[in-house]
C-alpha cells in the first residue's frame, strides 16, 4: 500500500510539474509575442489579419495582430480620443482624405522606407499619394479603394445606335450620347428613358462625382499646397454645363437633383437612366440586381484637359507615431500588400486592389468590368485639404441650389468658394 502511494504521489509530482513547465512555457511564449493593433472601418482587413498571424506562426516569429472594426462615423473621433490618451493602434486603414490633417499633427510614421523597398511601388495609383504625404516623406499608402466612374447599359448604346464599346471620352461625345439615349418611346410627351441623372441629397456625392468633371475641364477645388481655387472659369462652365443637361438639352430629370444615392441606383437597375454615376462598389450588387444588364465602365467625360479623371477614394494605410513596435507594424504593411493576402481577400470580393500588376487574377477574370479599373485607376485624384469634412456643407447648398435653378452659376460658385476658404483659416 505505501508502495502504492509512493508512487502515485511521484506520478502526481512529475504530471504537476509537467503542466507546469506546459504553462509556463506558454506564458513566456505569450510574454515574448509583440502583439500589435490593426484598426479599419472595413471587416475584410480582418481577414488579412488572420493570415498574418498564421504566417508569423509559420515562420517561427513571435508577432502577432489583433484586429478592431471601427465604425465609419467612429473613425476620426475615434482615433482623436486615443491620440490624447497615447492609445493609438499601431496600424490604421483610414479613410484617405483624413490623412492630411493628421499628417499635419504628427499622428503618422513616416514610412518612405516602406514604399521605397517595394517593387511593385510604380503600380500604386499615383494620384492619390500626396494626400499621404508631406515635405518629400511618406506617411501612408493606397491601400483599400474605391473610384468613381460612369456605369452605363451597353444595350440601351446599342438600340440608340451607339457603340458600346466606345464610350463617351469628352463632353461632347456625352452631349451626342445623351441626346440619342434620351427617349419618349409612347410620344405622350413624357420621357420615358433619360440618358443620365444628376447627383441629389449627399454632399460627399459632388466631390465624388462631380470634381472629376472639373479636373477635366481643367479646374480644381485646392491647389497643391491646399490653398481654394474653386472661383475659377472652368468650375463654372462645369456646372453650367451640367445646368444646361437638365434645362437645355432635357437629357437628364431635374427631379434627379434631389434624389438619393439609392434612387439613382434603383433608377439604373429599373432601365430608365442609361448611364449612372456609380463605382468599382456597385458591379457586386448589379450582378444580383440586373443579371442581364451588360454593364459598360468609363470615366468622367474631360473637356479643356486632355486626361479623363476619376476621384480616388477608399482608405490609406499607415503606422501611428504612437506605436511602439513599429517594426512589428512594418511586418504587417508588407504582408498587407503580398500578392496572396490581396488576391484571396479582396479579388473574390471584386474590392479594388492598390496595385494595378494583380488584376490579372483568376477573380477578376470572372467580371471583365474589372480590367477598366485597372485603366481608371491611372486617372485617380484625391484634393488634400487639413479640413476636407468641412466643406460638405457649403458645397451641397451651393451645388444643389444651382441645379434646382434657385441660386445663379455664378454666384453659387462664388459664395461656396468663398465659404471654404473662411473654413480654411
């Protein structure tokens, strides 16, 4: 019986002392792993996280990343509150037009070493990186995005007699489409197929759709320093342009001025406007909404200019000056654009990739829409401002005042411009 006990009492020894070590071991292990924070107001950077973390178990390295979604209206207030309480993420995939303030703060790592290591850097859109950057450094990058571009029905070009491979490139080869898509086909007098719609309730809407007609037309909201040189001719003639569409030409609803984004989507799947101000973000929801629309891609029609613009938008992403492994941080940016951890989250997705030389991919093969990003994302701008939220107000008021015919074209350009700039002080 003692013998027994003796050496029961020695196996209980060795099995406590066995899961002892087990446990200790772990939490070394969990003592020695950096673990940094990724934020982003997008679920499927997640996804990227979690290949990461299995890659770093792979490779034997002792860094992981834990991943928070951060709300779209949370984002910058958000990040406001852990700047001031030194709890930044060491990783934000931020909405892009914020990153000039930030910048502006020193809330960003510059990361010119980052982008100057990559070899695939001349793929990135190069419009869009000076709102990541700052006196000759780099502080963020392209990373998820989103462009705006004119979605149109190649079978309404083809009974109006257009080709619908040859989309409209200048204002008045929009001007011909439009007319010859526009139709009363019952002759009662009421348009029963307009050729396009205007944008209506959302101020973020006009910088989105509307200022790529003004970089066409060779004007601007900002210069490259920041300063508003949105009074200027060509805004003008832009504007008045889209006025005359409505109030000359009869090719596009004045009650379009007041709709929302959900109504200009819901009229293009219905077939009663032919091209549609929309983006890379819409091709998913059309595959379900309209299967047998053929959908055709183009960008903003230019006029005085002799490129065709498109607004870059989405997120950049960069490291937090508050981070404190930044090495670490490092590791994951340089993951986040590997060309699996891109290909096999956002392609299936049809999500845009920042790097133009990936969409030869096996998923975007599927859609062939996804080959005229690629061309479209040459065309990507983004304004820099340090208060680019601010300005929505004024511009909605003006904008859609002169296209409902209650505030002149002159004088709406003017005061908004004006109003800006006392926003810029």
């Amino acid at each position: 019986m003692k013998k027994t006990i003796a050496i029961l009492f020695t196996v209980f020894i060795l099995s406590t002392s066995i899961i002892f070590a087990q446990g200790s071991a772990e939490a070394r292990t969990k003592k020695d792993t950096t673990v940094i924070t990724v934020w982003d107001r997008n679920q499927t950077i997640g996804e990227i996280v979690d290949l990461f973390n299995k890659s770093m178990e792979e490779e034997g390295k002792n860094i992981q990343a834990n991943f928070e979604l951060i709300p779209y209206d949370q984002q910058v207030s958000k990040f406001l509150a852990a700047l001031n309480a030194g709890t930044a993420p060491d990783v934000y995939s931020l909405d892009l037009v914020q990153f000039p303030y930030f910048i502006s703060i020193g809330a960003f790592t510059d990361i010119s070493d980052i982008y100057k290591e990559m070899s695939f850097k001349n793929s990135l859109p190069e419009g869009m990186k000076p709102v990541g950057s700052k006196d000759g450094k780099i502080y963020a990058l392209p990373y998820e995005l989103d462009v705006s571009t004119i979605l149109y029905n190649k079978n309404m070009f083809r009974e109006a007699g257009l080709d619908p491979e040859s989309p409209p490139e200048t204002w008045d080869e929009f001007l011909v489409a439009s007319k010859a898509l526009t139709k009363d086909f019952d002759g009662d007098g009421i348009i029963d197929q307009w050729a396009f719609s205007e944008l209506g309730t959302d101020a973020g809407s006009y910088m989105f759709w509307f200022m790529p007609w003004v970089w066409g037309n060779g004007g601007s909201m900002f210069d490259d320093v920041g300063n508003v040189v949105l009074d200027s001719p060509e805004t003008k003639e832009t504007l008045q342009f889209w006025y005359d569409l409505i109030y000359k030409y009869k090719v596009a609803p004045k009650s379009s001025v007041q709709w929302t984004s959900g109504d200009r989507y819901n009229a293009f799947v219905a077939g009663k406007i032919a091209m549609y101000l929309g983006g890379n973000f819409n091709i998913t929801s059309l595959r379900d909404d309209a299967p047998n629309m053929e959908i055709g891609i183009s960008f903003m029609p230019r006029n005085r200019d002799a490129n065709n613009y498109t607004f870059g938008g989405g997120n950049m992403i960069s490291i937090s000056s508050q981070s404190k492994n930044v090495d670490a941080a490092k590791e994951f940016i340089n993951f986040a654009y590997n060309d699996e951890a891109l290909i096999e989250t956002y392609a299936p997705k049809m999500a845009l990739l920042p790097r133009s030389d990936l969409y030869d991919n096996k998923y975007y093969k599927e859609i062939p829409q996804m080959a005229d990003f690629a061309r479209i994302l040459k065309g990507a701008r983004t304004p820099v401002s340090l208060k680019y939220n601010q300005i929505y107000e004024p511009v909605l008021y003006y904008f859609q005042g002169a296209l409902l015919d209650q505030i002149p074209i002159n004088e709406a350009v003017e005061k908004c411009s004006q109003e800006i700039t006392e926003l810029m002080k």
